[in-house]
C-alpha cells in the first residue's frame, strides 16, 4: 500500500510460547521483529514497527487477521518491508490461515484481563477500555468535514470477526490522497485495495461490502494494533474516532498495566446491586454506584433525579474541571468528549431498564447506538441533564430508548440506544 514494494509473505506455523514474530528475509541476517508494542515507530495512516535497520510496515492488517483468528504463535516471513495490502481488508489472511488449518498446542492460552478503566485521548480522538469478560469494541468513526458517521458495537470472537470485521476495506477521504503522496505513503494504492470516499459518493471497484463498512475497517485496525500487547485482551475498548496513533497510546498504557501485574485475574464483581423500588422517585449517588457496575473515573451518572413514570428517567451529570479526561483533551480547551456523553446516555437509559426489570442481578448492557448527534461543545462548570424514554421493550430482556443531554434546555448530544439485560454470573 504506502511501499509500493512488491512482497511475498509466508505464515508458518511456530511452537507454543512462540508469539507473532515478523521475519524479513530479504535482509542480511534475516533479522526477526516481534510484534510487540515497544518496536512501534512510524503511526502515519499506518503501523510500523522496527529492530535495529529492519523494519516492517503497515502490520495491522495481518496482525488482525491472526488475532481475530485466535492465533497465538506463527512466523510471517516477508522478503520486502510491508505486507501485501490484497483487497485492503484482512480476509485474505484469514483465507490463508483457514485454509492452513489451525492447530491447538499443549500451552493453556492466557488473557489479559482488565480489572480498572484505562483512558487515552489524542486530539480529538479517544479510547476507553473498561473491564469486561470478553473482547468487545463500540466505535465511533466520523472526519472533520463531516463525510461519514457510523457506529458499531461488536463481540470479537473468531466467528464475528471472520463475517463481520475481516471483509472491511481501508478507505480515505479524497482530499486526503495529494497529502499522503507527498509524505511518501500509498505508493501501491488504487482502488484495487482501498475504498475512496469523495464528497457523497463512494469510488470503489465493487459495492460497499456492509454499509457501515468504514466503522469495521477501523474495528479492524484497533484488534490488529491491540495484538501488538502480545497477549489476548478481555476488555470492552470504547472508541471515539480512533486512529494508528491513538490506538498505540491505548497499547502502551494497558502494557504499562499488564507489567505491573494487575488485570490478570478474573474480573470480580465491584457492587452489590439492588433492586429500584417503584416507591423510589430519585438515586443519590450512593443508590446510583448499587445499581451500576461502573466506578470511577467511568460512572457518568451523579443523581437520577426523577422517573416519569415506567418509561422515562431524569439523571444529571456534573462536569468539573477535575475530570481525568480534560488533562488531554483539551489542553488549554477543555471540552468532553462525545463518546463520554454517549457513556452518560448509556448509563441513564440502563439504570431505566434495570428499574423497569425489578432484578438486582441484571445489567445492561449497550447493543447498539443509532442517530448519534453531537450538537455542541460540553465544557467544565457545565452540568449535563440526561433524559431517556425507553421506546421498545421485549420479553424484559431487550429494548430500546431514546436519550438526549442538554446544558441549561440546550440539546448538546442525542441518540437512539438499544439495550440487552444479561444475567450476572
């Protein structure tokens, strides 16, 4: 893609312990680099990682692939610095290791599990990862010019990420390809392994492949730069117009943790919930940490301070200069950030269902978000007044709600939210 090298690239198979190793043999030596956060150099538009003179390019696509594919250990021998960019996507890499065929090894695969929230910012860009007992992303992916929004919120398993996430192709914004040029980078691009969107049409060999395609691509890059941690994750990572760069901050910093030796045990529950009464007209703070799961720095909700009736919920959420997240963003600006907002609206919206329900051993847990708007800047001093109705409700276990945040009866934020209660373990 950036090289414009032709390359020929071979996976072999590598023993239990091994890792994901990168070998270049057209280099003196046939140095190996694994893929490992701490060799990341260059993060323009793509991944690079380097030992000593040798250096590989645009890593994350493969890297996606293996990870999404559950592949632990293997050898990518490469006779160039980059690998072949095929169609843009990962899944002619996953072609490749079905039809290899993975075997499991003796060694018991081990997780990196989150036990407390991590949050990086760049610009305005940001990423959270709170625990989870699974791999799960929710990403937001928009531009300045305000070509395209779309979000998705997925489980990343082997199967999803084979049918959902591995067909998604890069893509760039028309006016983005002169500059890149000159940088040096997309020297083998065409339209042949890349999707190029110009004002609102979509120039591409073939038909979008899912029409929220953009939001898998960049689900995509995160799995294929989180692989770069050399151990499987287990976290929710929450993403707001992530990128290469943002998304080796948030490597760096669940490493730094997994060096410290926290996060590798099984997430344990950090609240006791109880159930809302229907005589409960309003949550303080106390009721509000019983009912959610979340603690600091991610509970978003500071008092529920009405329910309208079965259906509709009143919170509020204090924005003080105190917050962690306005250190970076932004420095000298501070605003909150949008998908911060959207946490606020998910929360509200779930202590709803979970009132609605009448189970303390329920939690919500967000589906899906549609028609997300960010309407104005949200800064400190302000205080966010959150309001959801819940709209659609099945069986108790699924629903819908529509949510909004103003400051002083201005709509700053809205969105559509869809919801499923599970069962704690």
């Amino acid at each position: 893609m950036h090289t414009g090298e032709t390359v020929t690239l071979t996976l072999k198979p590598a023993p239990a312990g091994h890792g994901i190793v990168f070998k270049r043999t057209d280099l003196a030596g046939q140095p190996e680099l694994p893929a490992r956060i701490g060799q990341v150099t260059d993060l323009v538009r793509a991944t690079t990682i380097q030992s000593g003179h040798a250096k590989i390019h645009t890593v994350e696509h493969v890297l996606s692939a293996l990870s999404g594919c559950g592949i632990d250990n293997v050898l990518v021998e490469m006779d160039a610095s980059e690998p072949p960019i095929m169609d843009g996507s990962s899944r002619p890499f996953v072609q490749l290791i079905a039809e290899a065929g993975p075997e499991e090894q003796d060694l018991e695969r081990k997780y990196f599990t989150l036990d407390a929230p991590i949050s990086v910012t760049r610009g305005a860009s940001s990423l959270i990862a709170i625990p989870s007992d699974e791999l799960k992303i929710s990403c937001t992916s928009t531009d300045d010019r305000g070509v395209h929004t779309q979000h998705l919120s997925i489980v990343i398993d082997p199967e999803s990420f084979q049918t959902q996430i591995a067909p998604a192709r890069t893509f760039t914004i028309y006016e983005d390809i002169e500059e890149l040029l000159k940088l040096g980078k997309i020297r083998g691009g065409s339209l042949d392994c890349a999707v190029v969107i110009k004002g609102d049409k979509i120039l591409s060999k073939e038909p979008l492949r899912f029409k929220d395609e953009f939001v898998r691509h960049k689900i995509l890059d995160i799995i294929g730069d989180i692989a770069l941690l050399g151990m499987p994750l287990k976290a929710h990572i929450v993403a707001m117009r992530p990128g290469h760069a943002v998304n080796a901050e948030l490597t760096k910093a669940l490493f730094a943790k997994m060096k410290e030796g926290k996060g590798g045990a099984p997430r344990k529950e950090m609240h006791t919930s109880r159930v809302i009464d229907p005589s409960e007209t309003q949550l303080d703070i106390r009721r509000v940490l019983e009912t959610l799961p979340h603690r600091y720095p991610f509970v978003m909700v500071d008092r529920v301070i009405e329910f309208k009736g079965s259906d509709e919920i009143v919170a509020i959420k204090n924005v003080t200069i105190n917050e962690p997240y306005f250190n970076g963003h932004f420095p000298g600006n501070p605003v909150m950030p949008g998908v911060l907002q959207l946490e606020a609206m998910a929360q509200t919206a779930g202590i709803m269902m979970l009132r609605l329900t009448a189970n303390s051993a329920n939690s919500a847990f967000l589906m899906s978000a549609d028609k997300v708007k960010f309407r104005r800047p949200v800064r400190p001093g302000d205080q966010l007044r959150i309001t959801a109705k819940l709209t659609k409700s099945r069986a108790g276990k699924l629903a819908t709600a529509a949510v909004q945040c103003t400051v002083d009866d201005q709509v700053v934020s809205s969105a559509e939210l869809m919801f499923t209660l599970v069962m704690a373990e």
